[in-house]
C-alpha cells in the first residue's frame, strides 16, 4: 500500500530536542512523519537528543571527570540521540508503518577523527536507499558518525541540523526540513524582542552571517553544508503546519533588505595577551596553538601601546565553552616567545546587524554606533563583513542592545521587507 515509486521524491525530516523532549511530543512527531510517508515521500527523519538530555549527559561525565576524555565523551554523548530514535521508530511502527532507525554510524555518516567537532566526510547511504526502496521509514540518529579511524564521533553542539544537510546532499532530498519549537528564522530572539519578525525567505550569505553570530535556529556547519551542496531547507515549527523560513541561494531572493536581522550571543569570552613581542611569525604561532587546539577564534584586535613599538597588545573572543583549552593551548606560547601576562574576561556578549543590502549602502555601522552609544553601552570591539557588523559589549547589556537595534532599524512585525533606504543624505 506505502510502496515508493520511483517518481515519488525524499524529504528529510528533523527534529529537534523540544520536538521530542517527551513521550507526546515523541508521538507527534511520528504522527507527522508518517503523514509525510503516506503523502508519497520517501522519508528519512533525524532526530536530536531529548529535551536537555544533551547537558544532562555533559553533566554528568563532568561530575566523574574534570576533563573527560573526548573519545569516551562521544560514546557518551552519541546515546541521545539512538533514544530518540529507538522511541519513535517504535511509535512509527505502532502507527502500521515499517520504521528502521539508525545509529550515524550505521547510516553511513563517515567524519573526521576530531572527536566532540568533528566533520562529515562522507556519507555512505546505500544501507539507507535499500530501506526507503523497501517501503520504510528511516530514522537516522543525529549530531554523529563514525570516524575513519572507526570510532563514534560528534558534529558539535547543533550538530543533528548537519546530519540533517548531509543526508539530504547524499540522497538528492527535494528539501531539508529542520522541525523546532519556533515558527522560522526571526528578525531577533522572540525571547528578547516580542515584535520580532518571521522571515520567509534568507539567503545562504545571511544564514550563514546569523548563525556564525549566534542565531541558534541552525548549526553554522549546517547552513555551509546546504549552500554547498545546493540543498533546501525549510525551517519550520513542530507545533503546526504553517510555513516557516526558506533557505535558499541569493539569486532566488527577490529584494535585498538593508538590515535583515539583530543576532547576539552572551557566550563570549575576552582573551587578551599583555606584552606580545611585536615581531614577524608571532601572531602565526599564537593562533596555530588556538587551531591546533580546535578553538574557534572570532574577533582580533592588536594595538602597540607601549612608545618603542617592540610590543603589543592583542585581543580575541572564544566561544566560553572554549576558554580551557584555549588557555591550556596558550601556555607554552606565552612562555616560548615571552609573553607578559594572559587576561581573560568571561562575560561578553556581542551583537550584530545582518543585512545583504547594506553592502551597497554607507552609514549603516555609523547607526549602529550611536544607536549603543545612545544607551551607554561601551563597544569593547568591532568586526564587519560586507553583509555583517558585529559588536563586542558587555554580557549584561546585550538584551538592551538588541532591542535598540531592532527598533532602530525598524525590523518589527512588517510583512514585507521594506526597500526605502531609511537613511538620509547622498549615497
Ligand atoms: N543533541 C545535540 C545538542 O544538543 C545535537 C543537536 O541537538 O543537534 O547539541
Ligand atoms: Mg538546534
């Protein structure tokens, strides 16, 4: 009765930790991928891990383990996801459907051996195409494979919206949809800014600008994978069928906003090198440590404070959660080269103004600017893109930032982008 033909094209499905935090929402969720099964499609459905069941588990190898191996991290972490799937398979199978889950590994899902981040390599589906030809319903857990050294592996927080990407890449998937707790991509965190905006169209380069500046909807490698490899996603809500946000490439927007969204993030942290000698071959070996170490540098800045020029102040963000290795990796670097001291501040956050238009539009960093300066908040740093413009500021007062942004920029409850350029005077 469910038979594929060779006409009827695959969708893949996920899920995030909200979407199946509990055994209603688990029944849900297969309630809908068997609506799509039986509306024709071949169907894959990737799942997160339960609710916070994530943390939970970080949680707890922290508490036998003040560093735990990352290898053994990865068996641990790797086991929220199989749950969720082994449960809504069985939901699926309840609902008269055949449903197959699978670990990463099992799916094919190849990586690198960088264990907690690692990336796809390859993705080995045929073990996958034989169930769909069967007339199944694949279950596919997410956020992880198999190394080529033949262990379990992690993509990274957010790491399931890649599983989700790569499989749609390796099956030819008509669309990638990304189900969550939230109607789509928003013109800033609801949370923050009640009158934000659902965007029904962003680009690949804006996803790609949101995410990197702490948009959580999608994982950041998820959105290079899809623009890639060419795939479409939809991100849309779990809790109805309305539409949600399409991803797609930037000759398939029709207008370009100035400003699209405010981003922010209050995970940032400071790390400032005192006295770094001001010679050729310095800043190399400082950020071969951090790379070495899998440390996500974001923003630098260097000054020379000191009159003779012979050395220098420099500065950068990392990830909070980054900030031990990151230290552990600058050690012998400050010690080698002589470094005077290491600061560290663990309390910023940073926001951004995303916008494809305001490549050809000048004033936009000057608004931002007085916007913050208007509320006395001190830009601790700056970092622009053609399409992009971040700033540094205080953790605390990343709320009240955001909102000035948002209304600053007039990017509340409008359903059309407006196009006027709100500026005035030449261009
Ligand atoms: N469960 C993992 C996390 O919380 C992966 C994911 O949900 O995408 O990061
Ligand atoms: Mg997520």
């Amino acid at each position: 009765m469910f038979s594929t033909t060779e006409m009827s094209t695959t969708v893949v499905m996920k899920f995030g930790g909200t979407s199946v935090a509990d055994a209603e929402r688990i029944k849900h969720a297969a309630a809908r991928i068997v609506a799509k099964r039986e509306s024709g499609h071949r169907v894959i459905a990737v799942l997160s891990a339960r609710g916070k069941t994530t943390d939970e588990l970080i949680a707890m190898a922290e508490e036998v383990s003040p560093a735990p191996h990352p290898r053994e991290m990865d068996m641990l972490l790797s086991t929220g996801e199989r749950i969720s799937c082994a449960l809504c398979a069985m939901a699926i199978n309840d609902l008269g459907h055949q449903a197959l889950s699978l670990t990463g590994s099992q799916a094919g899902i190849v990586t690198d051996t960088s264990h907690t981040k690692a990336r796809i390599l390859d993705v080995r589906a045929d073990r996958i195409m034989a169930a769909l030809d069967e007339g199944k319903i694949v279950l596919v857990a997410g956020f992880q494979g198999v190394s080529t050294s033949r262990d379990v592996t992690t993509l990274g927080r957010g790491g399931s919206d890649t599983t989700a990407v790569a499989l749609a890449a390796a099956l030819g998937a008509e669309v990638c949809e990304i189900y969550t707790d939230v109607a789509g991509v928003f013109s800033a965190d609801p949370r923050i800014v009640p009158s934000a905006r659902k965007l029904p169209v962003v680009s690949f380069e804006e996803m790609l600008e949101m995410s990197a500046s702490g948009a959580g909807v999608l994982q950041l490698r998820s959105v290079e994978y899809a623009r890639n490899h060419g795939v479409r996603i939809h991100c849309r809500s779990s809790y109805d069928d309305g539409p949600g946000t399409v991803v797609v490439s930037e000759q398939d927007t029709l207008e370009q906003a100035l400003v699209t969204a405010v981003t922010h993030s209050t995970g940032e942290a400071r790390i400032t090198l005192l006295g770094v000698p001001d010679e050729p071959g310095i800043a190399g070996r400082i950020f071969s440590a951090l790379a070495e170490a899998n440390v996500n540098v974001d923003m630098i800045i260097q000054n020379e404070p000191i009159a003779d020029g012979r050395r220098a102040d420099m500065s950068f963000t990392v990830p909070r959660e980054d900030i031990r290795s990151a230290r552990a990796a600058l050690e012998p670097v400050v010690e080698e080269v002589g470094i005077g001291a290491i600061a560290m501040d663990e309390d910023m956050g940073k926001v951004s103004i995303i916008g494809a238009g305001m490549r050809s539009h000048p004033g936009v960093a000057a608004k931002v600017f007085n916007v913050l300066g208007d509320a006395g908040i001190n830009i601790e740093m700056i970092s622009t893109s053609p399409i992009k413009i971040s700033c540094v500021i205080s953790g605390d007062r990343v709320a009240e930032a955001v909102r000035g942004l948002h209304e600053a920029f007039e990017l509340s409850g409008k359903e059309t982008i407006l196009l006027e350029d709100p500026f005035e005077g030449p261009r």
